[in-house]
C-alpha cells in the first residue's frame, strides 16, 4: 500500500509479457484493459468484493462503464506498476480508478471502470445491499477513501 499527497492507493506489479506484444513491438492495448482488472481484482479480493465473492454473495457487479487513456506504450519486459483506488459512490455502484506507471516512473495510462450491483437475477439495485456496504466500508476505511 502507498500513498502520496493526493490519494492513497492499492499497488499490483505485472510484467508485458511477450504474447501481449502487438506487431509494433508494444504492448497491445487490449491488455491494459486486462491489467486494470488483476489490479481491481487484487484490490477487491482483499475486501470480499471481487467479482467471484459479489457472485458468491448472491450479486453481480457487471462493467457499466469503461475509460482508458493511453500516454506511453508499455513494452515487452516492462515492469508495470497499477495503482488501483475505489471511488465512493452514493448509488448501488462500484467505481474503480487505476493509473499504470511504467519502469521510468512516467504514466503509461490512466483508467477507470463503475460496476453497477444487480441482484442474482441481474436486476438493477438502487441501494447498496448490507453486505456489500459492509465490506466496501472496510476498503474505503483501509484506504483513506
């Protein structure tokens, strides 16, 4: 865990490894979306609310939203590291920011994905069910949110 002035956040290191290498010889942009969630996901666990565990719960948590600026290409080799932090919401969804930092320390990209809760049977939830506040809680109290 590390924070800095602006927010604190949750730190997962991957390497580009070489099928996710495009025909230029960089990162395809296809897998950042992949890292943003084994980030999510390595935050999320930690707390109950990964995907498996919101299922488990009797809920899903389906991506409703998806945004992912590119700033520098990732290469094969390159040891990222994603800072991954949840947003509060006042509604039944989850929202998840990440920022993916490069070996040079420069910003590769920056992203983020909400979730909206349904219930089992993918009906949309206006309120954040008792189990999953609780445990969103202890996140958001973990990480200073």
């Amino acid at each position: 865990m590390k924070s800095d002035a602006a927010a604190r956040y949750h730190e997962t290191r991957i390497r580009v490894r070489f099928n996710e290498v495009d025909a230029y010889r960089i990162a395809w942009h296809g897998h950042y979306v992949a890292w943003m969630e084994e980030a999510r996901n390595d935050l999320a666990g930690r707390f109950g609310v990964d995907a498996a565990q919101i299922a488990a719960a009797g809920f899903r948590a389906p991506v409703v939203a998806l945004e992912l600026k590119y700033l520098r290409p990732a290469r094969f080799g390159e040891e990222l590291l994603l800072r991954t932090a949840p947003v509060r919401r006042q509604t039944a969804t989850l929202e998840f920011v990440c920022r993916i930092v490069g070996e040079n320390g420069r910003l590769s990209a920056s992203g983020r994905t909400v979730h909206a809760l349904t219930d089992g049977e993918g009906i949309l939830l206006y309120t954040l069910p008792q189990p999953i506040a609780q445990r969103l809680a202890r996140l958001y109290e973990f990480l200073g949110v």
